[in-house]
C-alpha cells in the first residue's frame, strides 16, 4: 500500500469515529418526535449542520449534505486512481444538491 492509500484510510477511519452507526440510528428511528431522533444524534458529524428545532425537510438535508462534504473530503485524500470509485459513490448525492 502506497503512502497516499495509508493517508486516505487514516483520513477515512477519522471521519468513521463521527458517524452515527446502526444503533444510534435505530434508536433515532424509534423515537417518537423528531426532536428526540436529533438530539440521539448529537456528537455525530450530522449534528452539526442541524438545528434541534428544525423539520424534518432541512434535517435530511443537512444529512445529505453532511455525506456529500465527507465524500468531498475523502476525494481530496485519495490518489487519482481511487477517484472514479468516490465519483460514483458522490453521483446520487451530488445530483440531489444541485437539485
């Protein structure tokens, strides 16, 4: 494994620490307001681009553009080789940004 590979899989595991994982999710999914699904989420990278006092239309925007700023990032650590594969991962997300 080249040095980029190593940098792009440090930046990678970094960002994973932030994520919210299937039991903070599961636990969100069965609150029963939205407001007690964000606040299971607080301390997570989605977090930080919701309000606890939004609706649910801008809080899965904010998600959405929480994914697409990390594959953003993590394209920015991988070598050029490792590109098309973030590229295609990105498509959905970045078509429903311009959207």
């Amino acid at each position: 494994m080249t040095s980029d590979w190593v940098a792009a899989s440090v930046r990678a595991r970094a960002m994973a620490r932030r994520r919210a994982g299937a039991g903070a999710c599961r636990q969100a999914a069965a609150c029963a307001d939205l407001r007690s699904a964000l606040r299971r989420l607080d301390g997570t990278a989605y977090a930080e681009r919701w309000g606890v006092d939004q609706g649910l239309e801008r809080a899965q925007d904010a998600t959405l553009r929480t994914v697409l700023w990390q594959l953003r990032v993590l394209a920015g650590w991988l070598p050029a080789s490792g590109t098309r594969l973030l590229r295609a991962v990105a498509a959905g997300f970045e078509r429903e940004n311009i959207l």
